[in-house]
C-alpha cells in the first residue's frame, strides 16, 4: 500500500510484473481485506526497484504530472486477447485526452464491440496504469467506473490530467469536471 494525492493506493506484482493496482477505497483496513481477496497467496513485503519506480509514477500522475505510464510492466498472466487488446489500446491514451468506448472498439477494428470494450474496461485489474478512466461513454458521458467512488472518482482522475472530454474547448478549461448527480431510483412523490 502507498499513498498518494487521492488516497491509499496499493500494488501487487510478480516475476513478470504488476499484477494488479487497488484506487482508493475506505481506508487501510478495507484496501488490505481488498488485495488480500484479489492476490490470496500474497504477502506484504519491501517493493523491488521497478514496483518502486512505478509507485512513484503513479504518485505524480496522481499529483497532475503528465505520465502515460506505459514503460511500466504488467502480468497479464489468465488476462483474455481481447481484454490485452483493449488495455494496449487505452494505455496509448495520452494524460489528458479521452476516448469513447466505441471509438476505442473501432481502434480494435471492432466497430461493434463497444460493449465488450466497457466491459473490459470495468475487469481492468491495472486501474491507472490501463487508463480505464479516460474512457468514456458516447457523446463525452462519463460511463460506468467500477472503482471506489464510481463516476466521481473518474471524474476526479479526469481532472487532475486536465482533461476536457468532447472535441470542443471549452470557455473556463481549468474547473473540475463534475459528475451528474445520481438519479434516484424511485419514483417521483406525488403531492397531494
């Protein structure tokens, strides 16, 4: 576990690589309980040199430096070919920039697999090294994040690179970008 300008984040790897990344998500005791469910036969222990080096990568993209992470190795050890596909493709998103699912679907040659893509974006188990959040939905619409916090956490990543989803500047292009607040699921009340 390390921390970073957003929270606790934490990290696993092997022999070929990281094997995995953890968001913030309630603090030291569920971020553990987390890592240890995902990685069972895992062991807390001093990173070597190229964990630490991603750390800090890590660290200063959080921090809003400019890092596409890229150089840093994943284990995609039991990852499908078309989920590695998927992730090749978002990696290449640079910091600050977005794409929609479909149109990383057409990058794959797939224009019809704009699903699948989400999908594969949602089992991302390298969040923030694989960019899942500079994915977004049609029309610039944040989409699903299944990390800690949802579509705001993603929207908080978004700001922090400074990125404005959609192709048009915009007039005041350095305020947060916000999420949509949450529709309730029930019904309207009627007034009586």
């Amino acid at each position: 576990m390390f921390d970073t300008p957003v929270g606790v984040c934490a990290i696993a790897w092997g022999e070929r690589g990281i094997v995995g990344v953890a968001l913030p998500s309630g603090g030291e005791g569920v971020m553990r309980a987390q890592m240890r469910r995902r990685f069972p036969d895992a062991r807390e222990s001093e990173p070597p040199g190229h964990v630490t080096e991603a750390i800090a990568r890590i660290r200063a993209l959080l921090a809003g430096e400019r890092d596409d992470l890229t150089s840093i190795e994943l284990d995609f050890d039991g990852v499908s070919e078309f989920h590695r596909r998927v992730f090749a493709a978002a990696r290449a998103i640079p910091p600050g920039e977005t794409l929609t699912y479909g149109e990383l679907a057409k990058q794959l040659g797939d224009p019809g697999a704009a699903r699948a893509v989400g999908q594969a974006m949602g089992a991302n188990p390298f969040p923030i090294i694989v960019p899942c959040h500079r994915v977004l939905a049609a029309s610039g619409k944040t989409g699903g994040f299944s990390a800690p916090g949802g579509a705001t956490t993603k929207m908080k990543m978004l700001t922090i690179e400074r990125a404005q989803p959609g192709e048009a500047p915009t007039l005041f292009p350095n305020l947060p970008l916000a999420a949509p607040p949450r529709r309730s699921s029930s019904p309207p009340r009627r007034r009586r």
